[in-house]
C-alpha cells in the first residue's frame, strides 16, 4: 500500500467516525428544543399555582405545582435510567430525590420550585454550550456544497462532493472554495479568516495552493483541483470538530465521579439532620441545596469554550482532554524544516569570479532556472525579480536529474548545479573555496554558475528562521515549559545555527524519523511532552508524543491525521497561544468546580441547620448555578494583555542601551584595526576579544530580554508585530555572534587571509547594525515595559 493510499484510508476511517459524531451531536441539539419547553411547562404551572392561590383555590394550586413537578421527574427518570445503563450516576439522582420527597411531604410548591431550577440549570447549559461553541458551528455551516467546473468553454455546476482532482474550476466573487487545489489565474484574494483567524484577505499568485473553506473575496478565478471534497483541507477540520464535540476531558469524567461521592454525602447529611429535629423538611431543604450541582454544568463549558477560543485563534483542537493535556506539558520538541524555519532555501548571498558582479551572475542563473523543476529554482527567480532584474527566456534547455542544469540565455551557454557538476579544476581556484568555507559556516548550501564554460559565481541558499520562532519559544518558557529541544535530519552546522539564535536547551541534528521517535520516547519519560511539526515524517512523533501539533498550513495530510490538533496558519506563535488557552481554561475549570462544590456543601450545613427553608435552598442553588456557568465562560475570553513595569526597569533599559552603545562603538574600532595589523596573531588576539566583549556586553542583555522582559507573550495586532521584530532581532544577534566566534577560533587556528578577515569585518558591521536595530524597537516599547 503507498502513502497516499494509506493517508486516503485514514481520511476514510475519519470520516466514517465523524458521521457518528456528527450523529450524537445532532440528537444533542434535537434535545434542546424540549429542554426549552420543558423549563416553560413547569413555569407556567407555577405561575398558574400561584393565581389559584391568591384567588383562594389552594387545591387547584396544588394540583398545577404537582403537574410542573411530575413532568419533570419523568424527563428526569428517563434521563437517569438511560446514564445508568451506559455506567453513569451523576448527581441528577439528588434532582430526583429531592423532588420526590417534596410531593410524598405534599410540598408541592416547593417540588415546582426544585422543577422550575432543575429545568432552568438546563436551559442556562444550553445556552453556555451554543454560545462556547459557536465558533465550532461556524466552521460546520461554511462547509462547501456546489462548484463551477469548467469542461471545454462550458461551465458547468456541480455538487462539491462530484469534484475529482484534475478538474479545472471557477470560483465567483463571494464563493466558498470546494476542494483544495492549485490557482490558475494570475493572482486572487482569498478571505482566509474563518480557518485562520486573520482579518485581512491573502492575496495569491498563480501557482499557489488554496484551500477549500476559504472565500473569495475579489474577482473570480479559476483552479486546478488537487484533492476530492472529503480528501480537502476543510473536510479534514470538520472531522477534528466532530471530535471536539464528542470526546470529553480527563477532568470532566474526574468531575463525573466527584458527582457520584456528592451523592450518598447529601444523603447522610440530609438523614443526620432530619434523625437529629424530627423534621423532615430539614432533609428536604439539604437535598434541594445540593440540586444541581455545578459540577456536572461547570467543567464541560469550561473546556468546549477553550476548545472554541483556540479554533479563534487558528488552532482546531481535537477536543477537551487535548486542551487538558496540552496544559500539563513541561517539554517541547520542535521539528526544525518548516517548523522552527520557513521550510525554503532563499539567497542570502553571492560569491564572484574577479571581475564579474553579482548582478550579471543572478540574472543569468535566475533565467536559466525559469525552465527548471528543482526544489531551489523558484527561489532563484523569486530573487532576482525581487532585485528587479528582468530575465530572458532560456532555449536548448537540457536538465541533469537532481544535480543542474544547462542552456543559451540572450546568446551565453549557462550551466548552473553543484559542485560535482564540474571538473574539479574549474572549482579549485581560491574564490571558490573561500565561498564554501563561508557557506559551510552559515549552514548554507551552494548553486555554481558557469557562462561560456567558466565559472562566474555562487549562489548561496539557507533556509532561514521564521520572524515569529524566537518570540514563540520566549512565550513557552514563560508558560513553564521548562525544556526546549529541536529534531531535524539536517546537518549539526545547520542545526546549530538555527538553535543559536533561538537559545535552545537541546539540539539533535542527522535525525531519521526512527530516531526522532526514539529521541522522543526519551523525553517522554522525563515530562508530558509536546510535539511540533510539518511534515510526513513528523508524523509518527506527533502520535507518540503527549500533545502533537501540526502546522497545516503547509504541512503533509500525514501529519495532520496524526496530531491531536492543527495550526490553520502559518505561524509557530499560534502553538504558544494555544498552551496559554489550555492552561487558562483548565484553570477555570478547576476554579468554578472547587468554589460551586464549596459553595454548595456551606449552603447543605447551613440548611441542615435549619436557617435555609426549600424555597430560599433552591433558589441559593440556583445562583450558584448561574455563578459558576458564567465564570466557566471566561474561557472564551481574551488572553490577559501583559502586564506594564515600572519606571526603575525602564531606567535599567536605558543604562543596559548606552552601556551597548559604547560596546557597538568599541567593536567597530576592533573592526578597524584588523586591516592594519599584519600579524595573524594580533588578527587572532582582536577577535577573540572582540567576541568576549559581545557575549559579555549585548548576548547578556539579549538573554535577559528573551527570559524576563518580553517573556510574556502581547494580546494586541500590534505589541504582537513588535515584539516578534524584537525577538528577530535577538535571533540575528545570537547566530551574527556565534558565526563571529566561529571565524575567531579558525583565526586561531590557521593564519587568516584578506577573505577571512573581510567576513570578520562584515559580520561586526551586520551586528552592530542588528544591535542598533535591537535598541530602537525596545526603545518603542519603553510605554509598554
């Protein structure tokens, strides 16, 4: 069986279960309708109890109470004996008890009443569940259900359902996009809001991956059908709602059992205070108290709010105990490719020929690789347009499989590929190999160009980290996830470069997928551990870990079916987000349960003492009810803006800044003098001081920031723009030092060249740029601090 295959069988499976999900959660909402109802029965009779009365028909008025009490207890019955057959007894057997013992003392009155607060607990739940999961519902009512495909030059309508991939389809301004597939038109603006939480269309070139779910929000365009309706991106996040809905939390079933202690509790007491006075009313008075307990309401609308509040946030969790779980973790394992970077080589710089300009060289390979199906060729082209260079239409293209390619551009025979594409006495001259040592220090890889048979330049590609990583990991060590660790099958040069500018606890690089699962199978069974990643080989780890996430925006259907929930944008910092909803919302949960349980054994004392009539219990109860439903639904609320410091650590900011200032000032003068100083020694001596006056003087201010300062991650669009180009910023600052140490140690080693000493010399130029750069954005958020 292929991967594909296999992928497909599990969607299979997925949507088979999520029919039956689907299926439970239809018979919920039927149910709701007769709980309405129900709650206006017994009120009516109440009220109508309560007419016969004034007008002195006091056995017409019990007769109405009585009716709103039975009517309940059969509900009531009925619910009790279908909970009990599927293993359950909850405190809806106090409900129960206490309104029958209310009718056998002929207190039908207060039976109503007990009626009138069960059926109201019921309708308040309703309420809270349609309003936590409105946003779930949201994603159900936009799923896809027509498409416009085009056959020859007719158009034809179709259910979404009859798409097959291959077909080439149109989507009209306004509509909701069918199937996953690939843009066909020149560009379109795609509405993206409701799968990531952005407010702002995308806008898309041709070529470009769009996803079913998603809405058109300018013109129309057509696209090219990747995947069938139940195979696309959207049926995938309605499976995860099904599971959402029907799976419940670790604490909630903790919360189910809590319910059952309560029982056989209430019963004693209510017994010890009716044995002790005689009177039975006391013990009726404790079980209305204890009726219903919030227990049952609190914690499941606690954690489908949270749930709700992620999918807000462009994360879809596959339910409660996801939620639980994810704010238990204390480790984090990041895939590197993708995850922690942007998954794609991009040009970071160009090594020429003498004589020749960057210019030429980019222009030519730039052209050429248009008639290339590389990985790296895109990148290419995307840089030299972004340079505005205009290219030529290559001819005679002939492609080597996997190593390069050759062909005539505007009259010039241009062959581009790696190195062991050309005879080794074409890339043995000094230009050359000092581009490699430089590539190799940066975790870089090369592109050779060669024009009319020689050499003329090198390209170098690097996969670079993502703008949001370093302000994401800052975020998770501040939420006590106490060890950050990052997997990749990457080489250690490449793996270290990324992890330096992240501060990492742990890096294993030339990782297989069996050894990454291994690896994690290692952290397991130190702490709860959380698992991100993109890509198919992440896969088995996001299934073994405690808590895998996907970054779905790019990454393989593999790793979305395997992980327990799915970034829907891509962005990393939305995995800090969701640990600090989970954390949040379990939080609550525990708050509202402990005070309501609190809450309601003070007012079961207080009645067995006799100063809590039936009545006044009931409706005590019921404000508790009311107290702890609404507290639950702080779940759903926005995550608490950071808190400001005082006007002391501002003043620490601004010695810590002129303190760098002076060390930016100083390494620019150490910069200076390495052309002066012919010795290698003296070059050796300045750069290894060099490097221990930007470890001692700005990597200790930059750590600093990255643990206490801006540790707590921003709520606002903006504080959120400024402190990911903060945390950039110290990323560039940390791997700009340790790329400066690396030239310092092979200066020691080796007598350094002008080629050496003029990277030096680039590298305390970048970094004093990056450090000032550093000053400036923590400058604008001196208001903040």
């Amino acid at each position: 069986m292929t991967e594909t295959q296999a992928i497909n069988l599990a969607s299979r499976d997925a949507r088979s279960q999520s029919g039956a999900i689907f299926g439970q959660a239809s018979l919920r909402q039927r149910r709701w309708p007769f709980i309405y109802w129900l709650f206006g029965f017994t009120f009516a009779a109440w009220f109508i109890g309560g007419a016969l009365w004034l007008v002195e028909r006091p056995a017409l008025a019990h007769a109405a109470w009585w009716a709103g009490t039975v009517i309940v207890l059969a509900s009531l019955l009925v619910a009790m004996v279908r909970a009990f057959m599927a293993g359950r007894i909850g405190v809806d057997a106090i409900a129960f008890i206490s309104m029958a013992a209310a009718l056998a003392l002929s207190e039908t009155f207060v039976g109503n009443v007990i009626a009138i607060m069960y059926a109201g607990g019921n309708v308040l739940e309703a309420y809270a569940v349609g309003r936590a999961e409105r946003d779930l519902s949201a994603l159900e009512a936009r799923a896809p259900t027509k498409a416009h495909r085009v056959a020859g030059d007719r158009i034809e309508d179709i259910s979404a359902a009859s798409v097959a991939p291959g077909d080439r389809l149109l989507v009209k301004p306004g509509e909701i996009l069918p199937v996953d597939g690939t843009l066909q038109s020149d560009e379109a603006e795609i509405d993206e809001s409701t799968m990531t939480g952005e407010p702002l269309p995308v806008n898309h070139r041709k070529g470009d991956i769009v996803r079913s779910g998603t809405l058109n929000a300018a013109g129309g365009f057509e696209m090219s059908a990747l995947a069938t309706a139940d195979a696309s991106t959207y049926a995938g996040l309605l499976r995860l709602v099904g599971s959402a809905r029907a799976e419940r939390a670790p604490f909630v079933r903790m919360a189910d059992r809590l319910a059952i202690v309560l029982l056989p509790l209430t019963l004693a007491l209510g017994g010890v205070a009716w044995w002790i006075t005689g009177d039975p009313t006391r013990a009726l008075a404790v079980l209305v108290v204890a009726t219903p307990c919030p227990l049952i309401l609190a914690a499941p609308v606690a954690f489908i709010s949270g749930v709700s509040r992620t999918a807000r946030k462009g994360v879809l969790l596959r339910g409660g105990s996801v939620i639980e779980a994810l704010a238990e973790v204390r480790t984090a394992i990041f895939d590197k490719t993708g995850t922690l970077t942007e998954g794609r080589a991009r040009l970071i710089g160009i090594a020429t020929a003498p004589g020749i300009t960057g210019d030429v060289v980019l222009r030519a390979a730039a052209s050429l690789e248009q008639a290339s199906h590389h990985a790296l060729a895109a990148s290419v082209v995307e840089a030299a347009t972004a340079s505005g260079h205009s290219l030529h239409i290559p001819s005679h293209v002939r492609e080597f499989h996997g190593s390069g390619v050759e062909g005539m551009v505007d009259g010039q025979a241009v062959k581009i590929g790696s190195i062991g594409l050309f005879e080794p006495t074409a890339t043995s001259t000094e230009w050359i190999r000092h581009g490699l040592r430089r590539a190799r220090r940066q975790g870089a890889l090369t592109i050779l160009v060669a024009i009319d048979g020689k050499v003329a330049g090198m390209l170098i590609m690097a996969d670079k980290l993502r703008p949001e990583a370093a302000a994401s990991v800052r975020w998770l060590r501040h939420l006590g996830i106490d060890r950050l660790v990052m997997l990749t099958g990457d080489t250690q040069e490449g793996a270290d470069r990324v992890a330096a500018g992240l501060q990492l606890d742990a890096v294993f690089a030339g990782c297989a997928p069996a050894e990454k699962l291994e690896i994690l199978r290692q952290e397991t069974q130190r702490a709860p551990v959380l698992m991100i990643g993109d890509g198919i080989n992440d896969a088995p780890s996001l299934a073994a870990a405690h808590v895998g996430i996907a970054l779905g925006a790019r990454g393989g259907s593999a790793a979305s079916q395997s992980a327990d929930a799915v970034v829907l944008v891509d962005a990393i910092d939305r995995v800090a987000q969701a640990v600090h909803i989970a954390q949040d919302t379990r939080r609550i949960a525990r708050q509202s349960v402990v005070a309501g349980l609190a809450l309601s054994l003070v007012a079961m004392i207080v009645a067995a003492f006799g100063y809590l009539p039936p009545v006044a219990g009931a409706l005590t109860q019921e404000a508790i009810d009311v107290a702890v439903i609404l507290n639950a639904l702080r779940a759903l609320g926005p995550i608490a803006r950071a808190e400001r410091k005082d006007a002391g650590d501002r003043l620490q900011v601004e010695r810590e800044h002129r303190a760098i200032a002076r060390a930016v000032d100083r390494l620019q003068e150490m910069s200076d003098k390495l052309d002066d100083e012919a010795s290698g020694q003296a070059t050796s001596a300045i750069l290894a001081d060099a490097v221990a006056l930007a470890r001692r003087t700005i990597l200790d201010h930059e750590i600093r920031d990255d643990r206490e300062r801006y540790a707590r991650g921003p709520d606002g669009r903006q504080d959120r723009a400024v402190v990911t180009a903060l945390g950039y910023a110290h990323s560039e600052i940390f791997m700009l030092v340790q790329r400066l140490e690396t030239i310092a140690e092979e200066c020691a080693r080796t007598e350094a060249g002008k080629e050496l000493i003029g990277e030096a010399r680039q590298l305390i130029d970048e970094l004093a740029t990056w450090v000032r750069l550093h000053n400036a954005i923590e400058d604008s958020l001196a208001s903040g601090l």
